[in-house]
C-alpha cells in the first residue's frame, strides 16, 4: 500500500511504525550563497527544489518515498568573500547530515539519499554518509544532479571542466525555474583563473591527482565561472527533465537494494 504522502513532515508519528521496510529517505541539501551579479543567492535552493519536484512526477505511487525537510544552508567557505553568502562549518555541516540521517534511522528507515545541489558539500557529505553507514547501519548515499550528465547534444567540454559555478547551466535552470529572479542584463562570460593557470602549469588538474583549493575570487573576482551568456530557458528545461529522470531512477533502484546482503557484519575469519 501506498504511503500517504511523499513527505516525512506531513506523517503522524505512529504512520512511521508502518513505512514499507524499503521505504527510501531523501533529504535535499543546497546552499545559499553568491551566484555572480545575474544570479541571487538562493540559486542552489532553486535548482534542488525544481529537480526535486520534477523527479517526483517520475517516481511510480508504489514506490515508498519520503522527502525529508529541505536543507537551504550548507558548507559555503569558498564563497566568503561575498556578502549574503550564509555558511555552517564543517564540522556544523556533518553535524547536520549525520543528525539527520540518525534520526531517519531511529524511525526505522535504512536507505538515505542526500540529494545535493552544491559542490561545496560534496567532500564532507562523502564523510557524512560513510559514517552514517558505520554508525548507524543503513544504506546512505550521496547524490549530486550535477555529475549525473548531460542531455545528449548539450555537452561543452569547457563549460563541463571550468564553468562550475553561475555559468551556463545553473543560469540555463534559473531561467526555466525562476526566470524573474535573473538580471539578463548582468550575464557575461565567466572565464576562469584555473584555466590560465592549467596552461601554464597543467600538472595541477584533478584528472592527474592534483586538487587546487581556492576562493571564488581566485578564478573569477565577478564571483561567477563559466558563459552565462549561452544559458536559455530551453536549455535550462532539457537539464531539469534530464537530471530528474536520473534521480528518480536512483530512487527506484536505492529501493531495490538487497540491505541484508549489502550491510553485513563483521566477517568471519578465514
């Protein structure tokens, strides 16, 4: 049977004592932070709410889903340069994940999504989850729509490698989610410090092993990285029906998971 609702808060606590034992835990997390001078700081929250409520119409009745109350504040340092960015520590943001996903667990649900929005998070929700999983034995994994791919034609080698904040694919979203809230008038190209920088010293990329640490104003003072300029509404709509398909198809198979032959105990000895 069907649970009633696709949101935790939305259950009475003795509904809990009946969720479906594959039942699936999604919490979105995202961030608030500077997104250049076209986009507003709530970007992140934006694109996650969107693709979130666009999975769900990809999601059958019968799968048991539970949509846990949407995170709008993550980790953000790299963004502390710019007023109106709001950001938890890292040890606030595993804090928060880890809480979270004890909490789940406490009400009898073993399978969790972190479906994140921004990169900033992913190093320490990697930590999140694995932890989750040795303390409190559930399936915990994060999800992260922008590494899910890309609508076949719409892949720009450049874009993909340097336009990683506020460039042609977030600003492409905001304008099928929120078109209101871009100032068409302040998107530009973006180009990216660590493109230069690749040039002249090419060992340090991440594909060879080596990972930069930087603010956002090392590779671009306006805040921003990528072409906005490329960015349309029609675009925007390919990515939202794309990533979505892709996330709820997550969800499908996260359900499926065989936990008993997954989560073992310790093993014995040979």
């Amino acid at each position: 049977m069907p649970i009633r609702t696709r949101f935790w808060a939305e259950l009475r606590w003795p509904e809990f004592r009946d969720l479906p034992e594959n039942t699936v835990a999604v919490l979105p997390i995202a961030a608030t932070e500077q997104h250049g001078p076209h986009l507003p700081v709530s970007t992140d929250q934006t694109i996650n709410a969107g693709i979130l409520a666009r999975s769900l119409t990809h999601c059958p009745p019968e799968l048991p889903l539970l949509v846990l109350p949407h995170q709008a504040v993550g980790l953000s340092v790299e963004h502390l340069a710019f007023p109106g960015t709001l950001t938890l520590d890292e040890e606030g943001f595993l804090r928060l994940v880890t809480g979270i996903g004890a909490s789940v667990a406490r009400a009898g649900v073993r399978r969790l999504v972190v479906m994140n929005a921004h990169g900033g998070n992913a190093a320490m929700l990697e930590v999140a989850c694995r932890r989750l999983r040795a303390e409190n034995r559930i399936l915990a994994i994060g999800s992260h729509w922008d590494r899910m791919g890309r609508p076949e034609g719409s892949a720009d080698p450049v874009e993909a490698r340097y336009g990683i904040h506020a460039g042609r694919d977030e600003t492409a979203l905001m304008l099928r989610l929120s078109p209101q809230d871009v100032d068409r008038a302040a998107m530009a190209d973006f180009p990216s410090a660590k493109q230069r920088l690749e040039d002249t010293a090419p060992a340090i990329a991440s594909a060879l092993g080596a990972s930069l640490a930087w603010q956002a104003q090392d590779l671009n003072p306006a805040g921003a990285v990528g072409d906005a300029t490329k960015a349309t509404a029609e675009l925007g709509g390919a990515l939202l029906d794309f990533a979505a398909r892709r996330m709820a198809e997550l969800w499908r198979q996260v359900a499926a998971v065989d936990l008993d032959a997954w989560l073992r105990d310790m093993p014995e000895a040979p």
